[in-house]
C-alpha cells in the first residue's frame, strides 16, 4: 500500500512536473534525509530534467537553466 502526500501543489502543476522527469518519491525521501522542501523539490526537478541524458535542446537548457537558478 502507497501512502499519498500532501506535495503541495495543484495536479496541473505535477503533471507538468512529472512531464519533465520529477519524482516525487525522490523529493520526499531528500525531505526524510534533512533537505528542505524547497531545496528537496529543486533537486528532484534537476535530477529529472538530466536523468537520461543532458539537455540538448534550447527548451531543454532553458528549462535546466530555470530549475538550476531557483
């Protein structure tokens, strides 16, 4: 059994994240480890965006680059 957490956003705003490659799973086990959520939720964005490889498109680095400056 999967318990559910209170991410704190709306479900338009983590299907957009889960778009780019966000886990939450990540996010809150960085949140258990002492991380605040804000620096938990950067992390997990930044993970996500180069997972599979490194940006290669403009969008792609924008994107990065917009998760990397918050």
């Amino acid at each position: 059994m999967t318990n559910i957490h209170d991410l704190g956003m709306t479900d338009n705003e983590y299907a957009a994240l889960v778009a780019k490659g966000y886990n939450p799973n990540l996010e809150l086990e960085l949140i258990e480890l002492g991380e605040s959520p804000a620096i938990a939720r950067k992390l997990s964005l930044i993970v996500g965006l180069t997972q599979d490889k490194p940006p290669q498109t403009d969008l792609e680095w924008e994107e990065f680059m917009a998760a990397w400056g918050d």
